[in-house]
C-alpha cells in the first residue's frame, strides 16, 4: 500500500497548536500605574496620576510615561508546570529591582514590525524573576513604561495582557524542535532523503499528538531527536551568528526615550545570557554605553563584566552610526577618535571595525579615516536597499578616493533583524554572492529599537542548529573572530572603488535644513575656536579641551544617522535646533572671548586701542573687503594668523601692516568699480543681466570674453517641484515637470561699498523668498544671499545654472577630497546617481574654463549635462508633518573661473564663503599683561603649496603637544614646506588617533617638508 501522503499544512496546524499550549492562564494580576508625561526617577515612581487598571483599559496617550506595580498570590505548589507572569501594555516596560535598576525589557505583542523577521513581543517573566519581590505569599512587581511601539507608534495604550500562568517546558521545547525540523525540510530540494525522512519524523509525531499529555509530548520529542542529532557534514560556508539590537539613537521616538529605550535592551541581553550560555552579543555606539553609564550605573557594571567575560561586544569605531555624506572631514575622525577612545579607555578594547548596518551610503573619504584609524574592516547592510542596481559583492575591498581599502562584508541575509531561523541560514548561503571565493558569511540576529534584541525564539533556534544536517554550520561568536577569519581571503575578493552610493533616500541630503545649516555653522565654529585656543594657549591661557569635548560630543551625535539626514520626528527636531542655538552661541563666545585674549598680546603702537586684530584662520593669504567704523577696507591677513588694522582709515601705518591695508581712499564709495543699472549690475569681472522675472539671462566674463550661461536659457532659475515624498525619498523623476517659477513682487538696487547688487522679492504659495544677488570689486564670486520663509506642502525648492560648459563629469567636494561624478546617464549605474551629495562646492570645467557652484550649508545637488542644480528646500510631512515649514537662511555662490577646479583653486573659494575673517578690538594692554609681545602682523601656520589645506589645529587629548590635520586636494602628488609660527621641539607625523609614527627633520627649527600623495591626510604633533 501507499504510505500516508505528508502535507505541510498538517505539520503547521500541529505547530500552531503547540505554540498556543506553552502558556496556560491561571489568574489575573493587580494593576496599579502612576502616569506622568515625561519619565521620572524610581525614587519618584508614585509621583504621577495614579490610576487602577484591568486588562483593556487605556492609561495614556503616546510618549506618556508610567511606573506600573503589577501584584498577585503566588500559586500553590503541585503543578509540573513552571510559574510565570505574562505582561502587555501595549507599550515598552522595564522591570526594575528593589533599588531601581533595570533588570528586563518587555515590548508588545502589536507592535509594528516586519514579522517574517520574527515576532517583536517579549512579554515573559519568570517568577523567580530577581525583579519580584515575594512577601507572605504574593508578589510585587515595578516596571518602568513607554506609551509607543518599537517604531514609535501609539498601540491604544491599554493594558494587552497582566496574567499568571503555568509555563509547560515539555511543549515548549517541543515547539522549537518542531518548528526547527519543519523550517529545514521547507528550504531543503523537493524528494532529498534527508527532507523526506524530517517530514516523516514530524508526520510521526503530529500522530502521537493526539492530546498534549506529558506521555505524548515526550516520545514525539524522541521522535524528533532523531533527527536533531543527525549532524553536518563537511561545510562549505560557515556562518558566524553574533546576537544584534540595532538602536537609533532618534528616529521615531526622541532621544530621551533611545535611554530607556537601551536599558531595557541591554537589561534583556543580561538575562538571556543566564538561561543561553553560547550567547553572543554585540552593540555599537559609545553614545549610548556612556547614557547607560550616566544613568544606569549598576546595569552598566553588569554589561563590563559580560564584555571582559567575551560574551559581549562592543563594535564599532564611531561615536555614533554617524551618517557619512553630509558631516565634514574632521567630524568623521572626531566620530572614530572619541568612539575609539571610549571603548579603549572603559573596556581596555581596541576598535578594528566600523559598524554600520543602517546609514544611507558612505563617503569615499571613509577607507583612508579608518585605515590611518587602526580600523580594518566595515559592516554594513543598507546598499541592498538599492532600488536600481544590485552591488555586486558581500564581501570585497573597499578602496577609497587617496588609495586607502578596507575589507568590507555586508551580511548576505542582507538584514541586521535576522531570525536566526533556518530560512535565514538558506537565505545566507543562497544569495552569497561571494560564495565562490569565500567560506564565511556574518549572521546579525535579534529584534532593534527596544525590542530586546535576540528573544529566546532566536537562541532557541540557533541551539538546534548548531551543527544541524542539511544547514550551514553556525557558531555564535564575536563579529571580530568572523573578521578575522574572513581577511584570510581576501586576497581572493574584488575591489570596489569610490563612494558607495545608496540608491534610495537621496531627500535626506536636504530635509530639515535648519539642522544642516546648523551642522555646517557649529563644524566651521569649532574648527575656529580651536586655532585660536591654540594660540592662545601658547600665550598662557588654558584651553578648553573638556569644554570642547563636551560640544564636540553633542554635536556628533546630531549626526546620528537619521537625525541629521532629517528623519526624525519632529520632536527630535524642536529640542536639537535649540540645543544647536545654545551650543553655536556658546562656541561663538569662545571664539571671541578667545581672539580678544589675543589680541591683548599684540603690542599697541602707543597704547592707542583704535585699531582691530584681523584674525585668518586658513592656511592661504586672503584680501577681503572689511567695514571699519563705516570705511571699508581692503585687507591682507597672511595665512592662519593676523593683522592690525587701525580703524579710521587714516594713512598711518601701523608697524607690518603697510603691505596689509589700502590707503583711505579705497574706502570713498564714488571710487569703487561695481554697478547696478536696472535690470543689470557689473564689476571688474563680470556683467549680469536679468530678465523681468529676476532670471540670469547673461553672465558676461570680461576679461575672457565669455558668456558663461547657455544660450536661451536662465541662470538660478528658482523653481518650485511637486514632491509627495517623506523625509528619506522623492520622485525619481521629479524634473519631468518644468517646475514652478517664483512670482516676482519687488526688485531693488543694493549697495554697499565695495558690494553692489539687485534684491529681489518673491513669493510662492503661502511662502515669500528675498534674495540679494551680489558683486564684490575684484572678486570672481557671485553671491546669492537668501532669505525664506518656506510654508509649503509637498515641495521642493530648488535652483539651477546652465552654463556653456561641455564636459562629461563633474566634479564634487567630498570629505578631505573631491569625487568625479559623470553628468550623462548613459547607465543604470549613472541614472541612479540623480542626486548627488557635495559639500562646499561642486564644479565642471573644460581644460581651461568653468563653472563652480559654492554653498554655506546645502548638501543636495544634480549635474546632468551642462546644468548645476541645488535642493534648496524640501517640505516632507512624514515623520515631522511640518518639516522645514520655518524662516531659513542661506547663501550660494556662483564661480565662474579660468582653468580648472585646481587651477582656480575652488577648495579655497568654497572655504573662504563658509570661513569669514575674525574680528577683535585691540585693547589698550594692562600694566600686567605679559612682557611677550606680538608683532603687528603674523602667520602661525603656512604651507607653502597652494593644494594644501589645513583641517584642524588642536590641542593633543593626552598631552600638550598641538595636532595639525593637514591634506592634499587635488588628487596630485605634492610636496610642500610648512611653516610654524613658533619654535618647535620635535615633529612627528601621526596616526588620526594621534599615535607617534614618525619623526620628521625640523628645518631652522620652524619647518617641515611633507610629501602627499593623491588626496592623503598627514596628521602631525608639534612639541615644544
């Protein structure tokens, strides 16, 4: 006869069934919530509204917070079963013990979550539980709740689930035997002998389990023994398996609850690592240790014991998942230098990795910061999210803009919300796309955002799998020993060079430009306050490291990766604009406080305190125009130093400064060469013309005898685009549409001094733009100085300049660098490359012209043929349905230019608009001031090639040593001299960690040469 035909539906009913019996309800619980709207202190935990409660009733609304006292009888004993408590309030709860300190996270069943990954909720507690306290026969319990989902999401706030019940343990690991078996033999080949003798394993034991008696359950366990016995064979791909709970930092919940959201994280991890001892976990972010840190101490001491056992890892080498298109230079390495630090410096570990599985694309720059970091190898998922092109690789070197690679791997399961199911080890080993030159793959499994990370489904799983006939071997162990093991083959993998590009969320190089700007503004300040404490340090006065660090800190973790790419809710965005305001005052005060200190050092011709301390913080010699008293004058100020001006114009020279200043008669507005005549204005360089609406129509180069603007087309041509997207993406095709011009209501001319310029009034919708387009004498630059208040729905701001330029790249500052981008779309790999991110500048040129567009804070531009196109603005309404809807500022610059970008030195352009000279009144000296004297003009610091720039000058972290960042912008091979300004010691050329590597020969005891290669960064240490 036939045997008895297995169908899969029949083995998921028995599965079903199982799962339902594990749990069986004995009693309810008393419940008793204080509500509050904001979190407060165990101390405090009555403080709130105190409210009673039984199962489906409401006690808050979204965000509030609440301590629950959940309490009961203990249950008589007798019964085989294991007590336990099952506990949903349809939000997120911490237990804590008598003392406050968390022991456990739960989240709700109903939580929004994508369930082929897994089920989010955790909602077990054993009553044994170290957080129960047992008096006389009944328990008490204290929790500590969110009122939102692990996505931020409000589930009714009601009490889900408040019962004591029997845990049956007999079914339950019954239940993972059963759904182990199933799920191998659905992802083996159709009529294999080792899928249909699992199959009839499980056909056997569906027969025995008529009833769910302990007889029954246990010869079905027998019978499926059988076949979790059975054992691999030899491997082919060997997956390491490292227990994972993403956590962002903001996103949909503010960053207040990210704190609780890690303690009730990281308190589940501890727990679970008593009950599974081959658990392995890992965590990134030092942000978010040092919260743990600050505010739950003892769970901190609990998670360094865990990492010194090895059961813990703490990964990653950012202070944050920085994002990596918009941040600047020095923000990345200050992101790897204090997240490094902190993990050296708290678990005596150094960081070899970069752990990013969620940020949207990486910039060029990143191999060069990690490889001159100590950082070998990168984690990342998110360019699977691709919409256009699949990256080719899962493993592969990753070689930057100056040479420098990493090893790379991004799991092949191409999530960090494994199941660790065997799906996802079918999944690994199926969609490798390396597995012909590699043998082992990362797993990352767990549930992120607050959902605990690995439940015991995760490690109930892997303890069946181990070894498991029919899987790829798994072995749960830190991400390290898998790096380790993978670099062996690398001599085998492809390189990918340049940027990896997202191709997806191309909006967040625009959403929330307040935050951008404010970004920009606060790198730019920092950089400032630290040259100038560096030289006030030499002077005597203390630099402010630990004030530094502080703000520095802050303003690294707003570059969260989905806090300064704008999408974050808009809560995130009304407290970090604040805080930003406070924090660029407060460096702004520095800053002022410190050149005023200077400027007591600078002799004063006969005590005269009339003159002002011109401070240039860039490694080049700028002339700018500067208003005194109402004059303008034309300045010198040599490089990373100062000059004297005296403030009344008069033709008296003030010791060095007569190479540094114009005589008065440059500061009579008659004699400047600038212009304006209704719809035109003109300076030395230029003449521009304006049609009726405020268009360029022309940009006549004098001295080329050049039209710079295409033929029958306009110049920023301000439009207006539909965009219904979110904060993360818009329509690919945006532009298919002409777009909307802006309304024109006013047009006047503007002057003033050596600035002459039309400003011009528009409005659009509910929403008004005043613009002032500028010519300066003797400069090439084109400003556009832009006031708006934006109150639109669904749209984007943008402007473009179509020049007569012919070329097929363009070319895009990036980081430490610059990145050659094509402006055809003759591929999919070009076309999915519309919008692209640029900092200070972007450019095309032929051979010996161009055209470059500068900015002071926007990051959003597209290129394609001859046009330069920047996103202005953008009006997203998810997930802050009123982003952007707010008064911005802002200026971009038009350079036209002789050469190309190096030739016209467009690095120095885009530094000088975003970089303004400093002003300080020179005081009349004190009768104690110090005997040293400055000289009346000075540089500190200057290379003597015009591709070098100077990122930073700081104060060492662990001596008084200075540090100077220096690199090479054009993609050349360079050698050049730098200058110091005061006597050094010994020069060393450093790691970015700041590590002696080399010493370097002192000339005259003031200079150094330095040999670049393309785009290289060379770090240096002056002692003495």
């Amino acid at each position: 006869m036939p045997y008895e035909p297995i169908r899969l539906g029949h083995l998921n009913q028995m599965l079903s069934k199982l799962r339902e019996a594990i749990y069986e309800p004995i009693a309810k619980l008393n419940v008793t919530a204080w509500v509050t709207p904001e979190p407060v202190p165990f101390e405090e935990r009555m403080s709130g509204q105190q409210i009673t409660l039984s199962q489906g009733e409401r006690w808050g609304e979204l965000w509030d917070c609440a301590w629950f006292c959940f309490t009961g009888s203990i249950p008589p004993s007798g019964s085989d079963a294991k007590a336990v408590l099952l506990l949903d309030v349809n939000g997120e709860l911490c237990l804590v013990d008598h003392e406050g300190t968390p022991v456990q996270g739960l989240t709700t069943i109903n939580s929004e979550f994508e369930f082929t990954l897994g089920l989010p909720g955790k909602r077990v507690v054993e009553l044994d539980h170290s957080s129960i306290t047992v008096t006389d026969g009944t328990f008490e319990l204290w929790a500590d709740a969110g009122n939102n989902d692990l996505f931020g999401k409000y589930q009714g706030g009601t009490v889900k689930e408040a019962m004591l019940a029997h845990c049956h343990e007999d079914i339950r690991s019954l239940y993972y035997d059963t759904e182990v078996l199933l799920e191998t033999a659905e992802h083996l080949p159709v009529n294999t002998a080792r899928r249909e003798r699992i199959l009839q394993s499980l056909y056997d034991a569906s027969i025995v389990l008529t009833e769910f008696t302990p007889d029954r359950i246990h010869r079905a366990k027998q019978l499926l023994n059988e076949q979790l016995s059975r054992r691999g064979g030899d491997p082919v791909l060997n997956i390491s398996a490292v227990g994972h709970a993403h956590i962002d930092l903001a996103w949909l919940w503010p960053i207040r609850e990210t704190i609780r959201k890690g303690a009730r994280t990281f308190s589940t991890v501890l727990r679970m690592m008593e009950r599974y001892p081959d658990y392995v976990f890992g965590a990134s972010q030092p942000q978010l240790y040092d919260w743990m840190k600050q505010h739950y101490p003892k769970l901190y001491d609990q998670i360094k014991e865990r990492v010194q056992e090895g059961r813990w890892e703490p990964q990653g080498a950012m202070w944050v998942e920085s994002d990596t298109n918009v941040p600047g230079g020095e923000s990345l390495v200050r992101q790897i230098l204090y997240g490094k630090r902190y993990f050296q410096q708290e678990f005596g570990m150094e960081m070899k990795s970069l752990w990013m599985p969620d940020v949207f694309g990486y910039s060029a720059s990143l191999p060069q910061l990690l490889k001159k970091s100590g950082v070998d190898y990168m984690m990342t998922q998110k360019l699977s999210w691709s919409e256009y092109n699949r990256h080719p690789h899962h493993s592969f070197l990753w070689e930057g803009i100056d040479g420098s690679s990493v090893l790379t791997h991004m799991p092949p399961e191409d999530t960090y919300n494994s199941p660790a199911a065997p799906r996802s080890i079918a999944k690994a080993e199926r969609e490798y796309l390396d597995k012909n030159v590699s043998s082992h793959a990362l797993m990352l499994f767990g549930i992120g955002d607050g959902g605990g990370g690995p439940g015991e489904e995760h490690l109930e799983r892997l303890e069946r799998e181990k070894n498991l006939l029919g899987l790829a071997p798994v072995v749960q162990e830190p991400s390290w020993r898998f790096f380790e093991r993978l670099n062996e083959e690398r001599e085998r993998f492809q390189i990918w060079r340049g940027e990896l590009y997202l191709e997806k969320h191309q909006g967040t190089l625009t959403s929330q430009a307040r935050s951008k700007r404010y970004n920009r503004k606060m790198e730019k300040a920092l950089r400032e306050l630290e040259f100038a404490a560096v030289l006030a340090a030499r002077m005597g006065k203390s630099y402010p490291a630990e004030a530094l660090e502080t703000i520095w800190k802050e303003v690294l973790l707003y570059q969260f990766h989905d806090i300064l790419p704008g999408s974050s809710i808009k809560r995130v965005y009304d407290e970090s604009l604040i805080r930003y305001e406070e924090l660029l005052q407060q460096t702004e005060g520095m800053i002022t406080e410190t050149y005023s200190y200077i400027a007591d050092h600078i002799s004063s011709q006969e005590g005269r305190d009339d003159s002002t301390v011109v401070f240039n913080s860039l490694p080049w010699e700028r002339q700018e125009w500067l208003c005194f008293n109402g004059q303008w004058r034309k300045v010198s100020v040599p490089s990373m130093g100062y000059t004297v001006v005296s403030d009344h114009g008069d033709r008296e020279v003030l010791g060095e400064i007569a190479t540094g200043v114009e005589t008065d008669a440059a500061a009579l507005e008659t004699d400047f060469r600038v212009t304006t005549k209704e719809r035109s204005m003109e300076n030395d360089f230029f003449v521009l013309t304006f049609d009726e609406n405020g268009g360029i129509t022309s940009i006549m180069d004098k001295l080329e005898g050049r039209e710079v603007i295409q033929q029958g087309q306009l110049g920023n041509n301000l439009r207006v685009y539909h965009d219904e997207g979110d904060a993360w993406d818009f329509r690919h095709d945006y532009s298919a549409q002409e777009g909307m011009p802006l309304i024109l209501n006013d047009i006047h001319e503007f002057r003033d001094g050596p600035k002459v310029g039309l400003s011009l009034d528009y409005s659009y919708g509910e929403s008004s733009l005043t613009q002032t387009v500028i010519l300066t004498e003797g400069s090439r630059r084109i400003d556009f100085d832009t006031v708006v208040n934006w109150q639109e729905n669904g749209k984007m701001l943008r402007t473009s300049f179509p020049v007569n330029i012919r070329t097929d790249q363009v070319q895009c500052e990036i980081q430490f660098g610059s990145l050659s981008r094509p402006t055809h779309r003759n591929t999919m790999w070009d076309f999915a490359k519309d919008e692209i991110c640029a900092h200070q500048w972007v450019d095309i040129s032929e051979p010996d012209y161009g055209v470059a567009l500068l900015n002071d804070c926007k990051y959003g531009h597209r290129a394609i043929h001859n046009v330069l196109d920047l996103h202005l603005l953008r009006s997203s309404s998810y997930p802050d349905p009123v982003a952007d809807r707010a008064e911005h500022s802002f200026t971009y610059s038009l350079y036209p230019h002789q050469g190309s970008h190096v030739q016209a030195e467009i690095y120095r352009r885009g530094n000088e608009l975003n970089i303004p000279l400093r002003l300080s009144s020179l005081s009349v000296p004190s009768t104690d001031a110090a005997e040293e004297k400055l000289p009346y003009t000075k540089s500190f610091l200057q290379p003597d090639h015009p591709n070098i720039m100077v990122e930073s000058i700081k104060k060492a972290e662990d001596s008084n040593d200075i540090i100077v960042r220096l690199y090479e912008t054009s993609g050349t091979q360079v050698k050049t001299k730098l200058s110091i300004g005061w006597n050094a010691a010994e020069v060393w050329e450093v790691d970015l960690m700041e590590n002696n590597m080399s010493s370097l020969e002192l000339q005259n005891k003031s200079d150094v040469v330095l040999s670049f290669t393309p785009f290289e960064i060379i770090s240096l240490r002056l002692k003495g």
